[in-house]
C-alpha cells in the first residue's frame, strides 16, 4: 500500500467561515454588546461554535472600525481649591531658541512594592531633554535641590552666562 501514514491520522479541519460571514457576525455581535472589545467578542463567537483566533477578530474589528474606546477613570491629583498665593506663568507664549533658556521642573512619585519613591526632574525647555533629577523617600524641599544641583552641575551654566552677556 502506498498510502502516506499521516493521511491515516489526518482529521479534517472543520468548515471554515468566510471573511464576509465572520465580520457580520462580528458586526451583530458588536451592535448588541457595543462595549465589547475584541477580547470578548472572540468569546462570544467560539460560544457560537465559531473557532477564530482573537488576532483575526481584532483585524477584522480595526478594518470594520468596530473596536471599541478603552474607559479610563479620571483622577484629580491637583488641588486649586487652597488658600495659597497663585504665581503667574512668567514664561506663557515664550518659545525657548536655544537649551537653557527654560527649565521645567516636576515632581512625581513612583510605586514600588511596599511604599512610593519621588522624583523631582528638571526638563530643558528647548531640548525637552531632562536636564538634572533626583530621587528620594519623602517629599522634601532637599529632593528639589539636589535635583536643581544635579542639573547645574550636568550643564555648564557659568559658562553660558558669560556668552550670553557678550
């Protein structure tokens, strides 16, 4: 006999469903549950007895633009309700011709296992390069300045003074 073995154990394949037919029913899916992403939807067909894989059904979705909007949660982190003097913005409508000519400064924390770290960074304004930061356990008025002394020492500061004044 000169049959091959593996056509002894080959199994076909179920039917395969066409593009046009797997993007209605995506479609149908879609327009019932429009919250959907491509995640579920994919459940939602193989509960069908549709077997597609999610990268498919996410093509499919984008071509079809189907997918849906990521729901993010808005977090207020910023208090302008307080009591303390408002400084203007002295640098509003200024735009920056060359590096150190404008810093930015932030501070922020980062999220470890067991507690948070701070980083205060100082940003040139030209170059949106980070100029100088520091890193620290508490939120103290140290972190600002070593960061503002990491930054003067990184850049030479005397040095562009003097040509400025020329």
């Amino acid at each position: 006999m000169k049959t091959p073995r593996s056509s002894f154990y080959y199994k076909p394949q179920a039917d395969r469903v066409s593009e046009t037919d797997l993007a209605d029913k995506i479609n149908a899916i879609a327009l019932e549950f429009p919250f959907y992403g491509y995640r579920r939807i994919t459940a939602a067909l193989r509960a069908q007895d549709i077997i597609v894989n999610h990268k498919k059904v996410y093509r499919i979705m984008k071509s079809e633009n189907i997918l849906c909007q990521i729901r993010r949660s808005f977090k207020k982190t910023t208090n302008t309700n307080h009591s303390f003097v408002k400084y203007p913005n002295l640098i509003k409508g200024l735009m920056p011709l060359r590096v150190n000519e404008i810093w930015h400064a932030d501070i922020t924390y980062i999220r470890l296992a067991a507690s948070f770290a701070y980083l205060a960074a100082l940003i040139d304004g030209y170059s949106r390069k980070v100029v100088g930061y520091a890193l620290g356990r508490t939120l103290s008025a140290e972190l600002t300045i070593q960061a503002l002394l990491d930054a003067l020492s990184n850049r030479n500061i005397t040095r562009s003074l003097s040509e400025n004044t020329n």
